[in-house]
C-alpha cells in the first residue's frame, strides 16, 4: 500500500520508490515505533488513513516543486475550492480525485459510480485541465502542491468536522439518515471532511487490490529496522506484515 501511495503522489521510479519506503519505514519504526504506535488502532481502516497521512508528510520533506508538471497549472486551495463550490458531493469527489491523480477508470472502481456520472463529474476540469482528463495512468501531476493541498486541509479541521470513526460507519452503511445526511451536508463546504473522505476511500481501494508480499521480498526491507526490545511478543512491524 505504501508503494502504490509512491506511485501515485510522486515523480519517482519504482526502485526510487522502494528505497524511500525503507527509508520510511526506519522513521516508522524509531524509538520503539513511537510514531506507528501514534496511529489509531481501533480499526484497520483508521490506522491505514494515518499510514497514509504519514507517507504524506513524510513525502513533503523530500518532493520538491520543479518536479510538478508546469502545465497545467497546478491548483491551490483557492482555486480547487472555487471548482468545488457548489458541486453536489459526489461530484467534488470526483473532481478531487481526478486532481489528486486518478484516471476514469480509478474513479468509477473507487466511487462504484457509472461512466456516465464520472463524466459529468469532470466538467467543470474540461476547460482548465484537460490534460489531467487524458491520462491513463494513475498518477498525480503535482505531487509536491497536491500534498501541500492536502495537509492544508488536514490541518484545516474544525469542531463540528465529522470524525474518521463516524465517516466509516457512513461508508458501511451504519450511520442513520439522522447522522448521515448532515455529514453529507458538511462535506460539500469542508474540504478538511472531503480531504479525510476521499482518503478513507483511497485505502479502502488500495486494502482491496493490495496482494501479499513474499517473504523474500519483506526480509530487504527490515534489515535496517530496529528490532522491539520484548522478545515474548510480536513487535508491530511484524503485526504489519503478517509476519
């Protein structure tokens, strides 16, 4: 999961990406993993949204700006705000995760939405970022500005923003129209909530194409990861890779 946020959010090629999640991982796994222990651990789901928020900020200290595409433009928080307003919720999804890099295709697996409704979703990006709309791939053209965006919004949360539990119970069809309906409602003017959604979705999407890893292939990446002092239990790492 971890490689495929590389290959979405950043420049680098596949070896370039394996040796920063190593290099990840040793932040991770430092002082005992005192930031892997930070994460939420009430569900798989909310510890994955803060794998992937660490991987962003982690990512923010090493992509520079000259290596986001020049054209088109990159958005900012104003401007991507003014191509949400007023959008109903399922198209500002639509429109922030073609921003964030995804293909049509994506788009329609992640959201279950039909061709028809992703199409209608982009509109409002024909005029300014039809080059985004023509990709294949999935891969975000400014990953530097992208992941600026996103932490802005992050950053951005208020009182009255959903909270990430609550947002799963939505996803799995928990929540009473009581609950969900003024979420939904909040979501269209909070890019903090559209920003903690949309990454709720992304792992939900990475978790379900994901594949096990041979063993092989595991034992490189821990060589430089220190081992947790109690030897009478599995350290966290190891509970993260099944091991």
């Amino acid at each position: 999961m971890a490689l495929q946020f590389f290959r979405v959010y950043s420049p680098w090629a596949p070896e370039v990406r394996l040796d920063c999640w190593r290099d990840a991982l040793r932040a991770l796994s430092a002082n005992e993993c005192a930031i892997l222990r930070s994460f939420s651990h009430q569900s798989e789901r909310e510890f994955l949204v803060g794998l992937r928020a660490f991987l962003q900020d982690w990512a923010a200290t090493k992509l520079q700006s000259w290596q986001d595409a020049p054209e088109p433009p990159a958005p900012t928080v104003q401007t991507l705000g003014a191509l949400l307003n007023g959008l109903p919720l399922v198209h500002q999804e639509i429109v922030f995760l073609t921003l964030a890099g995804y293909s049509p295709a994506t788009l329609e697996k992640t959201l279950r939405i039909t061709p028809a409704v992703a199409g209608e979703g982009l509109g409002r990006l024909r005029a300014s970022y039809a080059r985004v709309l023509e990709r294949s791939e999935d891969r975000c053209l400014w990953p530097s500005t992208w992941i600026g965006i996103c932490r802005a919004a992050r950053a951005g949360g208020q009182k009255d923003c959903t909270p990430l539990r609550q947002l799963i119970r939505i996803l799995d069809g928990q929540a009473s129209w009581h609950d969900k309906t003024p979420a939904e409602e909040h979501r269209t003017k909070c890019l903090h909530c559209l920003e903690l959604w949309t990454s709720l979705l992304e792992v939900v999407a990475w978790d379900r194409a994901r594949q096990p890893w041979p063993e092989d292939q595991i034992e490189p990446l821990m060589v430089d990861t220190p081992a947790m002092p109690d030897k009478d239990h599995k350290s966290l790492l190891d509970r993260l890779f099944g091991r």
